[in-house]
C-alpha cells in the first residue's frame, strides 16, 4: 500500500460524506490495508489473490470482507476495495505493465458497476 491510496483513492468520495463518515472512511482504509498487505490482482482472470493463495472474484473478495469485518457497512468496503484496485499496480511495474493493468481494471470495474450497481 501507498499513500497514494490513502491521499487519491479517498478524495473522491469525500464529497458525500460527514466528518463521521469521513472518519470511517479512514478507518476502513487501515483495516483493508492490513488485511490486502500480500494481495495480488491478475487483472487478466478479474481475481484478487489472497494471501493464501485463493483467487477471488471482486465480488467474492468483498464478502471475505465483509465476514471478516461485520462491523463496517458492505458500501464502504466495497467503495475501499474499488480505490484499492485501482491503485493497485506497485511501483516496480514497467509502463507497459501499467498501461495493461488500467485498461485490464478500467473493463474489470466497469463491468463490476454494471453487474452489481455501483456508481463510479
């Protein structure tokens, strides 16, 4: 994780929400940066692959998620997952590398927003 994602991935939502919200937000960010510190993306199959070596959907991850953070509404973990994929790639990744990442994540959350609903 970056401060990137702490400083860019939250921006944008800050927008609709309250300090109390915003607080949350932060929190949220904390907890996902633990628990995704040995995550992986292969864009390519649309998984996150978790420390343990599981591929997981999109849609699966945020229900690992959300079982092993009961307490925080399923719409923030989903909007904090988003902002994580999208600022996923790491540094020592090349600019071809980046490139097909964006495109391969831009398709991913798309169809992601159409399929379940989320605004982006």
């Amino acid at each position: 994780m970056t401060g990137e994602f702490e400083s860019e991935g939250l921006g944008d939502i800050f927008d609709d929400l309250d300090a109390e919200e915003i607080q949350l937000a932060f929190e949220v960010q904390d907890v996902l940066e633990q628990l995704l510190i040995e995550a992986d993306v292969n864009a390519k199959a649309r998984e996150i692959i978790w420390e343990d070596g599981q591929g997981l959907s999109l849609r699966d991850s945020l229900q690992r998620l959300v079982q092993a953070c009961p307490q925080y509404p399923f719409e923030m973990l989903e909007r904090q997952l988003i902002v994580w994929l999208e600022h996923f790639p790491p540094d020592s990744y090349s600019q071809a590398q980046l490139d097909e990442y964006e495109v391969l994540s831009e398709h991913w959350l798309d169809d992601y927003a159409r399929e379940f609903g989320f605004k982006r």
